[in-house]
C-alpha cells in the first residue's frame, strides 16, 4: 500500500514538473519573443516593405530565439507524454521504462534547449545594446526596444558631425540642416542633376541620397524643389537649406534625416562602406517658432590688445552654432589685416561649428611631431575683422544664400555689439585688435585629468553612468581643427555607438571664460556618445595630432619615437598612462 502510494506520488511530481517546466520554456520564449517581438516583428515587416533599414544580426538572433523556443516546446510535450504514459501505465514493466526513457531524454534535450537560449537572449540583448547603445531596451514602460541603426557612423565612420545634434529638441523652423563628412564628397552624390562645372545650374537635394522627412510620416520625404543644398570649397560641409519653414506653429514635431549608401566620396567610391554600409540616420525635434536671436561673439583668441607669440592660431568662438559655408575661406566675411594688406591663409570652423580657425600660410618651422607650423608677421599689429550680413525684410534674418556675412544655423546676422539687435553691416561689424612679437612658443600641451578617471594604474573606471560623458582636460587651449573624431576616439566594443568631439575654455579654477589667456587658461575636450551598455568596458583615447593654438602637439604622445600604443612621457607602454 505504500509502495502504491510513492508511486502516485512520484507520477504527480512528474506530472507537475513537466507543467512547470511547460510554464517556465513558455515563459522563456513568450516573454521575450512576444512581449517585445510583437512590436519588433511588426517593425521589421514595414522594414522588409522598404519602409526601413534593419541590422541582420539581429534578425537572425531573433530567428534563432524563435526556433530554439519552438523546439523547447516540443520538448515539454514529450515530457507531457511521458508522464501521461508512465501514469496509465498500470504498472506495466515495458511502458514504465518507456516514459521513464522518454522523460529522461526530453529534460535533457530541455537543459540543452534552455541553456542556448539563455545564450541566444544574451547574445541578442548584446547586439540590441550595440545598435542602441543601452543593452537592448530603452527603459520605456512597455520595454519596447528602441533600435538607434547605424549610429557608428558618427564619428567611427565617415560623417564627423551634424546640425541639429541627435535627438535635439526645441530646434527652431527656420533651421538650416548641416552636414560635415571626414572626407571629401562628391556634390553629384548628394545634389540633384549636379553640374561640376556650373554648380550654380542645379543645387537641388538628391532625396535618394539624402532624405528628410517627419519621422511619423517617412514617405513626405522633402524633394529637389524644397531643398537647396551649398557645400564648402573642401567639399566635406553640406548645408540643407529648406525653402518653407518646417513643422508648424501649433505642436512639435520631429524630423528624421537619413543618408543612403549612394552618397560617394570625391574619389568616387562609397562614403558607407564595411559596419557603415547601411547609411546613417538620426532625429531631431522641431517647435513651433522662428529663431530670432542674431548670433553674437563669446570670445577671441588672442584678447584684445595682447601680444603673442608668431606662431599663434586666431579664433574666433561664437556664442551659437554658425553657418560654415559663411565663415569658411575663401570668405570674405572674416578677414586679418595689417594695415590695408590682408593676410594670406585660410579660415575653418570646427568645435561643433561654434569657432572659425585662421591659421597663416607662411611656413616657419616644425613642431615636436614633425609638423610644419605657420606663423603671422613679426612684430606686427593685427586687426581681425567680421562682418555683420545685410539685412533682409525681417531682422534679424539676412540676405541670401549667399550670405555676404556671419549667419547662424537660422540665417540671423551677427550682432557685433552684443545690444541683442542685428542691424547689419557696418553698424554690427565686429573687430579687434593685437600684436604679434618675434617668439615662436613650441610648448607642448599635457593632460591635466581625464573623466571618468582611471581606477588604477593600468584599469578601467568602474560603476560609471551609462550616460557619462567623457571628458579630457588639457593644461592650454588647444585649436579648433583638432577637436574633431580622428584625434579624439571612442573605442567601443560595438561598431555602433556614435561619439562626438567638442571643447570649451576653462580657467585654472575650472569656470568657463570668456577671455581666454595663453599660457593660463585651458580646454576641456568632452566626447559626447550614446548610451553605454552594462558591464562593459569602453575606452578613450587623445592621439598626438592633437594641436594647441601655438600649433604644438599633444605629450606625451608628441615624439617621433614613440609608437604607442600608449605613451608616456615619451615611452611606449602596454599600460594605460596616468596623470
């Protein structure tokens, strides 16, 4: 009798073990097949109708997760059987040892079934979190995924930066959209019926190339009559310029710019190739006003009235993003003179496009790396003029395109004064003046903190935010051209996290200046990035095409004779330097 009773109660337990495993496969795949598959799928069927791009690494985890749940319930039904068959077995020899078989081979093909999908979500979350930059969710309530495609291609791959910034909000609807590539770009890749040797015939976007559409609704993508496209003399900098406002004036709305594989360098190959050859797209927000506040200047390099060393770069930091094509050479809008000569040498804009860079034409010298510097005339007094544009009907937007002056991203000339009102040119010209000695200054810049620091002399940081910027402090200020994403890298263990480079001028005691002094004051580099994935090492590095204004490079990576891949203090090291 008791026999009988362990018996019925052995059954019971394989009865309920098999239901309870049933549940847990169920729940296995239920949860995160269909919980968030059901948004994804749906996703990836408007994807497969062209209406999107997708990363194949995670269609085919998703694949596998689908099948590997599949077969985990077929499994639990031979494992249903078994004990069913074991419970009406009446104590037959034959069928006990069957479903004892049955049940001992199923929970094994179970352990295995269940082990490679623990693999497979793992592996899956990793890809999600490489693509979104936050370990495979967007911490929404409904734990939807919000997948952020090919986002590398900022700063890892061939796009340097962008106005707006991802995910910018409150973007005003006159904005201009700006492009900056690493590398030079051919126009007839991105200019409709593009004509090189009459640019003025067609200037067009080529929305096959480029498009630009309100993220709700991406078929109204905007079309060659609704957007003229200029670029800089490098051919790098393209300007978006929308003939009617965007949005409207009664809610937000957010835009999505999305640049195709058909986008070709100079050379002719594809700017998009290798882990970028899905394109790049990013968002942005627009409200519902007019930006009306003229740009104004924040701060100059050198200060007024000061004498400086020959080989000094001229900068010029406004106090919002400016228009390239407006700023850079052969532009006539920022100029240097000494006395009715105007000096030889080209102007840039880079730190996000909020500084122009002058750097002279005339050679004198090398620096520590090797690298010809070019200086200003000796014992020279320099004025640096920039000229406010022409008023259009409504200040303070301005004349153009073209603009024959300084311009914001929202065509607003510059307020010279500061007053807060743009009134043009000459009355909003901004000038000033300083003198040059015969020195050449080659001291090199040095590393004064990083954030987040090191936690030892060769290991990461740990416990640190997944939204934590990261920062390097320079003990001088440092040129513009060189705060870019070729000199300053994100490594990342994915190809898709974007990060993007930009500075600021800080005194020794660590607050922003608005004058910024040679020899005391320095520049803070933050390197802007996506959400960071947990339990994940990234890394940082500065490389020693880093540049001062002296035009010096950066140490201790500044010797001819150190190859990294960390240098310190002129030594290369496999450990990471500290300071």
């Amino acid at each position: 009798m008791r026999k009988k009773q362990w018996t019925i109660a052995l059954k019971s337990l394989v009865a309920v073990l098999g239901i309870g495993m049933a549940g847990g496969v169920l729940f296995f795949v239920a949860h995160p097949v269909f919980a968030q598959d059901i948004i994804n799928n749906a996703q990836s069927v408007a994807e497969t109708a062209g209406l999107s791009m997708s990363d194949p690494r995670i269609i085919l985890a998703k694949v596998i997760r689908v099948i590997l749940g599949l077969m985990g319930i077929v499994l639990v039904c031979l494992v249903l059987y078994a004990g069913w068959l074991w419970m009406t077995s009446k104590g037959e020899a034959e069928k006990t040892k069957k479903a004892q078989q049955i049940m001992i081979n199923a929970a094994i093909g179970l352990a295995i079934i269940l082990s490679a999908l623990a693999i497979t979500q793992f592996v899956l979350n990793r890809l999600l979190g490489a693509v979104t930059g936050a370990g495979g969710s967007s911490g929404s309530e409904r734990g939807v995924e919000v997948v952020d495609r090919f986002s590398s291609a900022l700063g890892a791959g061939p796009v340097e930066t962008h106005f707006p910034g991802r995910s910018a909000q409150g973007i005003a609807r006159n904005v201009k959209i700006v492009i900056t590539f690493r590398d030079a770009i051919d126009p007839a890749s991105i200019i409709q019926n593009f004509n090189p040797d009459n640019p003025a015939d067609s200037t067009g976007i080529d929305s096959g190339s480029i498009a630009i559409s309100p993220s709700a609704n991406r078929n109204d993508i905007l079309s060659e009559d609704e957007v003229s496209v200029s670029f800089t003399p490098d051919m790098k900098t393209f300007v978006f310029d929308p003939t009617a406002l965007l949005g409207n004036s009664a809610s937000d709305v957010e835009y999505e710019v999305r640049l195709s594989n058909d986008i070709n360098l100079a050379s002719g190959s594809s700017a998009f190739v290798g882990t970028s050859s899905g394109g790049y797209t990013w968002r942005f927000t627009v409200s519902t006003f007019v930006d009306t506040k003229p740009p104004s200047v924040e701060s100059v390099i050198p200060i007024r009235d000061s004498t400086n060393p020959r080989n000094l770069l001229v900068q010029v930091n406004y106090s919002e993003a400016v228009l390239p094509t407006a700023v850079v050479s052969p532009t006539t809008n920022i100029i240097i003179r000494q006395g009715d000569t105007t000096l030889s040498g080209g102007w840039s804009i880079g730190n996000q496009y909020r500084t122009s860079e002058f750097i002279s034409d005339v050679a004198c010298g090398t620096n520590s790396c090797g690298e010809t510097i070019y200086c200003l005339p000796s014992n020279a007094n320099l004025e640096v003029v920039l000229q406010a544009a022409p008023l259009a009907a409504e200040p303070p937007e301005a004349i153009g395109p073209p603009y024959a002056g300084v311009v914001d991203m929202y065509g607003n000339s510059l307020d010279g004064d500061s007053d807060g009102i743009a009134e043009g040119n000459p009355i909003d010209n901004y000038s000033w003046s300083f003198s040059t000695n015969n020195n050449v200054v080659l001291t090199p810049p040095k590393v004064l903190s990083i954030t987040p620091p090191l936690s030892g002399p060769s290991g990461p940081a740990e416990d640190v935010a997944l939204d934590q910027q990261v920062s390097i402090l320079f003990d001088t200020l440092l040129s513009a051209a060189s705060l870019t994403s070729s000199n300053f890298i994100f490594h990342s263990p994915s190809e898709s996290l974007w990060f993007a480079v930009s500075g600021a001028a800080e005194n020794p005691s660590g607050s922003p200046t608005t004058a910024p002094i040679i020899g005391t004051d320095r520049t803070r580099v933050t390197v802007g990035h996506g959400l960071l994935s947990e339990d994940i090492i990234y890394g940082a590095e500065a490389k020693s095409t880093v540049r001062s204004v002296l035009q010096n490079c950066f140490t201790p990576s500044s010797s001819q004779s150190c190859a990294g891949p960390n240098c310190c203090d002129d030594d290369a090291r496999t450990a990471l330097c500290t300071y």
